[in-house]
C-alpha cells in the first residue's frame, strides 16, 4: 500500500494583488492589444509547444466520444483547503474549512495543460496571448463568448478580481505562488494585462495561466474567505448539483457549456454527472467499490491489489483491474519530521530514525513485493542526483559549502538497504551511534535528548491504513530507546493540527511534476514554512535550498533546470528531512466495465478517467444500464 493519495498535493507548474481598473486606450478597449510582443495561441516553461495554432484537439482524446452516465469516485488529490474525508465548505481557495471534492472542474481558467507535455498551456478563456521581450508583461486577449453559468460575460475584470484576491485573501498557497505578481488588471473587457516582478519566477505565467476564474459580481457583497456551503458561481464544465454535507457531492455536466467545443475540451468531461462519495474507512470504501456505489477506483492498497479483487463481479468480467504505464515523475511519499521541534533539529537525529524504518521487510511481508525504495525528490526522472556531482552542480552548491553537510559533495545519500529481517542489526548500532553523537544518552530502556528529556516521537494520522507499516518502524526506534507512538485523530482535527504545525512526525505524499518551478518554494522554501497551513510541513528553513529553487525557478533551458534539480536533490537528502517510503512508475486501476477510452493515452499519465466515457451497451451488458 502507498501512502494514501489522501495526502497528495499537486506540484505542477500550473497548479494553482489588489485590483487596479483603469480605462484603456482606444485600441486596448476594441478588445484588441497593444503591438508589443507576437501573439501566441500557448505558453510553455522554454517556449516548446507540440500543439500548432490550428490544432483540433489532443491526441490522446476520442473527438466523437459520448456524453452521459455517471462517474463514481472519491477524491484523490487536493488543492487548496481540500479534505479528504470530509467537507463543510465549498469554497477550497481559503485556508478556512474544509474544502469539497471536484470544486475545480466548476470554474475555468486563462489556459488549460495537456498531457502530452510537461510544462505547456493552450488557450480557454484566453485565446490568445501577447508576451513583452522582458518577459514581464502578459496580455491575455480575452473569448468574448466567455460566460459564466448565469450566462453573465466573464471578462477580463473578473480575471484581474480573481488574481488579485487569490494573493491578497487566498490559501497560503496561493498567496505564496503570487508573491512576484506585480499586478493584474484589466485594460478593457477582453484585454487582461499581468505584470510581474524583474526576478519572477521562470514558471509563474503558467501559475497564472492555471488559476481559476472567480465571478466579481457575485463576490461582490460575499466574504471570501468565510466557509459557505452556497456554491460559488463557476464558468466550467461542471456545476454543483446534489450534496450532503460530510457525506458526498455530485457535480452536473454543463450542457450548454460555452467552452464545449474549444481544442483543449474536446474529448473531455464525458460524464454528465461526476459524484464523490466520502467514507472514513477504505475497508467500507472498498467494499462500495465493489457493491457498484464507486464505479472507478484508483488502487494505493497493495495488499488489496494483490489479495482483495477476488469476488463475484471480478470472477463474472464485470469488474476490470489493470496496471497502467505511468511515465510522469512519481509521486514522493515519507514519513516528514517536524524541524521545528527541537528534537528534530540535528540531522544525524533524523538520519539515525531513518535507519529504523525497514523497507526491504516491510515490502516483502506487507506489501506483496510491489514496490520499489523512493530515494530522491525526484523519482523516476532525469532529475534524479545520482554518482558525484557534475562541475555544473558543484558550481551551484560552492557558495553554500560552509553550511552544507560535506556528504552533499559526494554520492548522494541513498537509504541502506537491509538483511530484511526487519531489525537490522547492522543498522540499528548505526543508528544508536549516530544518536550518541548527537548528545543522546541512554538511560537503561529509555533514550534521553541532549537536553535530558525522554525522546518521545508521535506519528499523526487521521486514518490506521499506515499501521501496519507504522508499527514494526515503531518497534525499531523503541529498541533504540525512544518511545514511539501513533496518534489517530478525526480528519477535522488532523488538518487544524497540520495548519498549525501541531505534530511530530506525519506522512505526506507529494505529485512530481516533469518541469519543477514556483511550486518548490511552496514545499521547501524558508518563507512558507513560517506560514500556517503551508505545504511546507518539515519546516525546512535552509538558504540553499531557497537559492536553488529560485534557480530552478528561474532557469532558461531544461538542461539548466535538470542540473539545478540534482544539486537541490542532493541538498534535500543529505538533511534528512524525511523517512522516504517508497513508489512505483505505474498506476493501478479497477472499474466496472461500463467505461470505454481512447485508443491512445497521454505521455505524461494515465488518462484514467478523464478521458474516458460512459459505454452505454457495456453498462447493459453488465446488468447496470
């Protein structure tokens, strides 16, 4: 079993001020642009784009695919204020509440991502866009048939509103990505112009072309940030339809969407309604996957793929399971220390606790050998450090190498693998002294800190599934004196804990992206791990860290990003910021087999289930029509 997706947080460039209205010129209010910069129909990290101006839609798409049925679901990955077992807000862009499945497939953005490629947008609300040779100035140019789904004109003024509040009011993760947005305002109702600061982001006109798209009117005498349970209006391809506060929510595909027939949603958002069922225990979640109340489930449970798909609808061919290649970078998954504790703040301390976690154990006898060990920041990409650093790499890290652990000049720190008995001898006297030179000392069974406290360590959970691979690591650091122990709290109760910093160690699950920009700082930067409820959870406050992200950020080639990846990967290890657990480079998936798909997946994933759709005569076939 993985980490539950129920901790993973997008890291995609485009994941994702005050408002300044002001007349425009004549010719910025025709709906037109100024002559600066050439007019592109997509924007992209190096300025590489697959897709020409005229294309119809990707490749990986069925053009003439249905619409109609139902997808079944449960919610998978998060943005935002997102809980993944309950919910009382349907607004998931504030740190207050907890936030609904699905809330993003309502409203639409500047630009939409294609999953042919790592870094690329192409025009939604936007058709088009001017960029300055400084590379400062954006000028969107506007749909005028844009609408929202009151049939009101979505304008380049609620652009500007939405931009604008997102940094001043949003998510602390949103306020962080927009910290080099100069402004953004609108020259004319279909003429949006951002500025950004001199030493922005490489990457954070794609941030911005991935937000969504607020209606200022309707927030006009609302307050953002409260929680409500009143659905925002939206202009995407979904709006809310039926819900039960903490239970589940459905969305209705919009049928007169005005956005149906544009490139980059052809083919997509098949379903006339996508309903997100929510259950606090995936044993019951499993089993309304298999009494048909889910109908597509995304597989984290190794020993359930190995062992649970053994009943009637798989036996009768009603229910289908199979792995599909994934090549995107995988997800990175550990157990995070809290640095801001003190009994945290020594890496050999957090180096020595790794060393109790046996993965080769834990694999064969719990996870059925489906696994591989997770080692870098960037599995399963050539962002991956690996033999001594390049003259490249030891260029960026020099001016750090006064405070930098003399490892991060050599190999990278890799696990060490053990003899699988699950208590490594070999291991555990490593880790024993690595504590003792830390200033720990023993005190018959019990470790005591420098400071002379019991070393106690609590891992927080909201859900047991990571027991049974929680425990023996437990066992381990309670041979070495410390005594460990689970805390399983309410989902509630574990993201107010989480927001404020309120644990010890706790495990996260973090997607890859094949093109890593603004979105690190809001994981590793010194700046979000001051501010609560940031994705920053390891506190890791180093300056060269914060000097390579913002080199990462900032580079102008991808050979330039690979080499800055590998020296921040190399850095992020040799701290020992975390228990690194472990992946795999494919995705397993289980449905009931009422779902057709594109002959062709996308490069960069599954394609599960986006771009599949209801088969009307598979559902009869199988008695569910």
């Amino acid at each position: 079993m993985t980490t539950p997706t129920r901790r993973t947080v997008l890291l995609g460039s485009a994941a994702a001020a005050f408002l300044t209205s002001r007349s425009g010129s004549g010719f910025a209010q025709s709906g037109e642009a100024p002559s600066d910069g050439v007019e592109q129909h997509g924007l992209s990290s190096f300025g590489d784009l697959k897709y020409p101006p005229d294309f119809k839609h990707f490749d990986y798409v069925n053009p003439h695919a249905p619409k109609g049925g139902t997808l079944a679901i449960q919610i998978k990955q998060g943005v935002g204020n997102q809980n993944f077992d309950t919910f009382n807000t349907l607004n998931v862009y504030v740190l207050q509440g907890d936030g609904a499945a699905g809330m993003t497939g309502t409203f639409d953005s500047l630009m939409a991502g294609s999953g042919d490629e790592p870094d690329a947008l192409y025009g939604l609300v936007a058709r088009a866009v001017r960029v300055s040779d400084d590379k400062r100035t954006y000028r969107f140019l506007l749909r005028p048939e844009a609408r929202f789904h009151d049939g009101s004109p979505l304008t380049a003024r609620d652009a500007a509103f939405s931009f604008n509040i997102l940094k001043e009011k949003g998510h602390p993760t949103f306020r962080l990505l927009l910290t080099q947005l100069e402004s953004a305002e609108a020259e004319s109702d279909g003429v949006l112009r951002v500025q950004l600061a001199p030493k922005r982001n490489r990457d954070l006109h794609l941030v911005i072309g991935g937000l969504p798209i607020f209606s200022q009117a309707y927030w006009k005498d609302r307050n953002f940030e409260a929680s409500t349970l009143e659905p925002p209006l939206g202009s995407g391809p979904y709006k809310v339809g039926h819900f039960e506060q903490g239970r589940f929510i459905e969305f209705e595909r919009v049928a007169d969407y005005w956005a149906k027939d544009l490139p980059v949603n052809v083919g997509q958002n098949n379903f006339d309604r996508i309903r997100y069922e929510y259950f606090r225990d995936r044993v019951v979640a499993f089993e309304a996957f298999k009494n048909g109340t889910l109908n597509f489930n995304e597989e984290f449970t190794s020993r359930t793929w190995a062992t649970g798909y053994d009943f009637p609808a798989i036996r009768e061919g009603r229910v289908k399971k199979e792995e599909i290649p994934n090549d995107a970078p995988s997800a990175i998954q550990g157990w995070y220390f809290n640095t801001r504790r003190d009994a945290f703040k020594d890496p050999r301390i957090r180096e020595a606790i790794g060393l109790a976690f046996d993965f080769e154990w834990t694999n064969t006898n719990i996870m059925y050998g489906a696994y591989e060990r997770l080692t870098s920041y960037f599995e399963n990409s050539d962002m991956k450090a690996s033999g001594m650093p390049s003259p490249e790499e030891i260029a960026l890290l020099e001016p750090f190498r006064d405070k930098l652990p003399s490892s991060v000049f050599g190999e990278p720190y890799t696990p060490p693998g053990s003899d699988g008995s699950g208590q490594d001898r070999r291991l555990l006297r490593r880790a024993d002294e690595l504590l003792r030179e830390a200033g720990c000392k023993r005190d018959g069974g019990v470790l005591k800190l420098p400071n002379g406290q019991p070393f106690t360590i609590e891992f927080l959970d909201f859900q047991a599934a990571l027991q049974p691979h929680t425990q023996p690591f437990q066992a381990n650091l309670k041979r070495l004196g410390i005594n460990a122990q689970s805390r399983i709290v309410d989902a509630a109760q574990y993201q107010r804990r989480m927001e404020a910093y309120d644990f010890d160690m706790a495990s996260r699950a973090l997607s890859g992206s094949a093109t890593p920009g603004d979105s690190l700082r809001v994981v590793y930067g010194s700046e979000a791990g001051k501010a609560p409820g940031s994705y920053n959870i390891a506190g890791i406050a180093n300056p060269a860290v914060d000097a390579l992200v913002d080199i990462i950020g900032s580079a102008d080639t991808r050979q330039e990003l690979v080499i800055a990846c590998r020296a921040l990967d190399r850095v992020l290890r040799a701290n020992h910021y975390w228990v690194p657990m472990w992946f795999k480079p494919t995705t397993w998936v289980a449905y009931w087999d009422m779902f057709s798909r594109p002959e062709t997946k996308p490069r960069l994933g599954s394609g599960a289930p986006g771009t599949w759709w209801y088969d009307a005569e598979k559902a009869r076939r199988i008695g569910r029509g």
